[in-house]
C-alpha cells in the first residue's frame, strides 16, 4: 500500500517560487491501476517523482507499507532509451547498474521480459530500426525488468496515434493482470484513463491538488471495443465534467 499524506511541493526558483502541489492525500492499494489526469503543468509529473524518491517534498510525506517495501519501475513519455545498445542491451541495463552477480539468470529474465512486452523479433535490433510503439515496448521492459512492485508511467504513450495507444494499452493490462505491480499512470487521455483504471485521480490546476477521484467499475478484462459502449461514454462525461467544474 502507498499511503500519501499531506503532500506539498514548491520549487524555489532565485527569484520566485511555484507551488506545484498542495495538500495530496491519498491511499493507494497493492496491486491497484491507478491514473492521474489534469491540466498542463498542475503537478502530475512532479507527484510521479516524488513517489520516486527523486525529489523531496516540501512537507508531507509518503509511506510504501507492507513488507515487500518499494521497487521502483519508470516509464517517461520520451522512451529515453540509449542509442548504441540495442533492444536486449537496453532491457539489460538496470541489471547491469545493480551489478548483479548471476549474469546468466538475469539475462534469462531479461529473454522472458522481451516475450512479456512482444519484442522477440527485434531484440537486436538498435533504437533507431524501432517504431515509436515499439521504443516504449523497450522502455517498459526496461522497467520492469528489476521486478518491480511499483510502476510509475508519465504519459507513456502520449505521442503514440490512437490505434497503436489502443494496442499497448491492451497489452498493458495483460502485463499488470500477469505482474500485479500497482501502477501510477499520468494521462492526458480521459477515455485511456478509464479503460486501464480502477480509479482516476483528477487534478485541479496548479497548484494540483486533488479535485475528486473517480472508481471506474467496468469489468475486467477490459477491451478496446469496450470503448463504444454507453457505459463507457458515461464514464467519458462524467470525467469530462469533473475535469471541468471550477471550484
Ligand atoms: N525543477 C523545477 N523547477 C521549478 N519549477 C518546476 C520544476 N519542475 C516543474 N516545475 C513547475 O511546477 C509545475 C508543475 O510541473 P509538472 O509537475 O511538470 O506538471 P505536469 O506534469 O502536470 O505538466 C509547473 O508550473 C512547472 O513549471
Ligand atoms: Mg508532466
């Protein structure tokens, strides 16, 4: 469990200070999707960081509970991934980076990840033979190489077009039903927020703070047709409102 109490951010600047967040508090589950949407610059990739532990907050504080304490996955928006290694090398780094002893184990983990995010057929191929989708398949599997039990994702897939998002947020899910790692999820996309999520946590301009937090109860598996359905426009007004309202 991930437990958020209080949370405030204020960058200071030479000459001025912005105050990115405000009073976050939130409880998250073991296990659980979760997905923060909200307006340009209120904060989300600053809450992601320090989820982290990359930067610190001004005050309040955040807790992992429970024993298997916090291993940390990260997928940017830019996929971020080194130019001179191919797809297997790339995977491999953070293995590499913990200087693990049992090389041939880890390079056996890092073969069933590759199979994990489908990319069997390019595992030597460089950063520049991948498409954009595929780049972010390598930066996933990056993450998730260590194991984690938390995943942060920062618009993973915010540059992709509409099919290829539907196609990675598909295979997603069927990652986290295979892994359950609790995943933070920032997007700006309201109907990608509710085919991944069990709840939306929707942002008010900066600085964020935590406007409401919205359950959505589709049942799972979900799929991409699911997104035609009235249940689903529903949901799509619903959030649409929330993220409107002024208060
Ligand atoms: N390192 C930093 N120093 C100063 N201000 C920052 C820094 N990082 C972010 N900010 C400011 O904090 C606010 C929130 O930024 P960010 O968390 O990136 O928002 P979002 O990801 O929601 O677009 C913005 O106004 C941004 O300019
Ligand atoms: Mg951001």
């Amino acid at each position: 469990m991930i437990e958020i109490t209080k949370l405030k951010k204020i960058y200071s600047g030479k000459n001025n200070k912005v105050c990115a967040l405000n009073n976050i508090s939130l409880e998250i589950k073991k296990g659980e999707f979760i997905s923060i949407v909200g307006p340009s610059g209120c904060g989300k990739t600053t809450l992601l960081k320090i989820c982290a532990g990359l930067i610190k907050p001004t005050s309040g504080k955040i807790e992992y509970v429970g024993k298997n304490g916090k291993r940390i996955g990260i997928v940017f928006q830019n996929s971020v991934l080194l130019p001179w290694r191919t797809v297997r090398e790339n995977i491999f780094l953070p293995l590499e980076l913990q200087k693990i002893k049992n090389v041939q184990k880890a390079k056996k983990s890092v073969s069933s990840i590759v199979e994990l995010v489908g990319l069997n057929e390019f595992t030597d191929c460089y950063p520049f033979e991948l498409s954009g989708g595929m780049k972010q398949r390598v930066a996933i599997a990056r993450a998730l190489i260590t194991s984690p039990n938390v995943l942060l994702m920062d618009e993973p897939f915010g540059s992709l077009d509409e099919l290829m998002r539907n196609k990675l947020n598909i295979d997603l899910l069927n990652i986290w039903r295979k892994l359950r790692p609790t995943v933070l999820f920032v997007t700006h996309s309201v109907s990608e927020a509710i085919l991944l999520s069990d709840k939306i946590i929707i942002l008010s301009d900066r600085p964020g703070s935590i406007k409401d937090i919205v359950t959505v109860d589709l049942k799972r598996p979900r799929s991409v047709d699911m997104k035609i359905t009235k249940e689903f426009q529903e949901y799509v007004k619903w959030v649409r409102q929330k993220i409107e309202l002024n208060n």
